[in-house]
C-alpha cells in the first residue's frame, strides 16, 4: 500500500480520520484516559492525519507521541502543530512501527491507541500474520503493567489475535459504532 499517495489523496484538508473521528470516540475514550490523569504517556502508532491526537491534546492530554511510516503524513501533522502555535507540543516520528521496540524503552505508555493500523498490517497478504503478532507484541513490550492497548477496527475478527494467550491482558470487547452504516468494532486491552 502506497501510503503517502493515499494521505496526498486526502488533498487540501488538514485532517482525514479512518473510520471514526474523535467525537464518535470520545465517550468510549475519556473514561479510559480519565484513570490514567492528564499525564499519562499516550502512543498513537499509524497516526495518519488524523486530528484524534490533537483533539486529545486540546483536552489536556499533552505527552503524545505519534509514528506514521508515511513522511507525507508526519510532514503534514507537523505542520498542523505548527499553525496551531504549538511546535514540539506533541512527539511526530516517521518510522515503521515494527521497529519502535527496538528504539525505546519497554514500560514507556500508558495508552496506545490503534485507529486502523493493525487493520493495514492485516491488508498485506504475505506478511500480515507474521507482521501482526509482531506489531502486537512490540506494544505490549511498550506498554506499563495496568495499561490499555485500544484497538479501533473494521473488523471484529481481529479479537483472535489480541486473545492469544502470548499476551497477559484483560481483553474487553468496548462496544460497536455505527458511521454511515457501517460498524466500527472497539476493543480495549489492560495489561496485567
Ligand atoms: C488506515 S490508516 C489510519 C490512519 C489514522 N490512524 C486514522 O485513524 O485516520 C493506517 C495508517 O497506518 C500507517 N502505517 C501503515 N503501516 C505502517 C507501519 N508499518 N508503521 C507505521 N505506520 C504505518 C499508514 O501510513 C496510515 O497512515
């Protein structure tokens, strides 16, 4: 998947959200970050363009750091940070999210929030197994005992690999958003 063509093909808008934006999220989010106090250590992998971390920065949530293998998409949510006054508020990295294991600290976040990243990992038919499990086990490596990986995808199939017995995480199946027609499956998953 080309994924700065796809970011260009979002064209002049500053922000594209996948699947759901933050006001669809927020009452299923807010709970979950509240536990945690406006200093948690949030990790958005696969950020895009989305505007779900500024959104959570203009709440108060302020240590965001966000990874996109796309430089198009960094390049263009640096930007957005700096017409909003706000340069070096949030973290933006344009790195392949497999290989953010190996450049950090394990027990760094108290969040990783997923919107359609595992869901692009799974559209690579010849690795997205192999790349999934990987990806999977890199966040639980990144996360903190009590911590929640959540997981926004198009597909409620994808409990089969958060539930594998590898990872030591209460698996809790948040609930359904219908957008458009089409149904958005959350899951939220706290490490022990
Ligand atoms: C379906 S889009 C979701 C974007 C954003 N999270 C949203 O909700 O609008 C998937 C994103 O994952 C990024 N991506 C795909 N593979 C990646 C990888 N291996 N490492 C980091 N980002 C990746 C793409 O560049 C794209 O921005």
């Amino acid at each position: 998947m080309d994924w700065d063509a796809k970011v260009a093909a979002a064209g002049d808008c500053v922000f594209f959200d996948w699947y759901l934006a933050y006001a669809h999220l927020a009452p299923h989010l807010t709970p979950v970050l509240a536990a945690y106090g406006s200093e948690c250590e949030i990790f958005i992998p696969g950020c895009g363009i989305s505007d779900v971390g500024f959104e959570l920065y203009t709440n108060g949530y302020h240590n965001i750091t966000n990874v996109d293998i796309s430089a198009v998409a960094i390049g263009r949510m640096q930007q957005a940070q700096v017409a909003r006054n706000a340069v070096d508020a949030m973290e933006f990295h344009c790195l392949d999210v497999l290989e953010v294991p190996n450049l950090v600290p394990p027990n760094l976040f108290d969040v990783v929030f997923d919107k359609g990243l595992m869901d692009a990992l799974l559209c690579n038919l010849k690795t997205n197994v192999e790349d999934t499990f990987a990806y999977l086990a890199g966040m639980y490596q990144l996360l903190r005992r009590g911590g929640t990986f959540v997981l926004v995808t198009h597909s409620a199939t994808r409990l089969c690999y958060l539930e594998h017995p590898t990872f030591a995480w209460k698996v809790i199946r948040q609930g359904v958003v219908d957008r458009n027609g089409r149904a958005y499956h959350l899951f939220f998953c706290v490490k022990s």
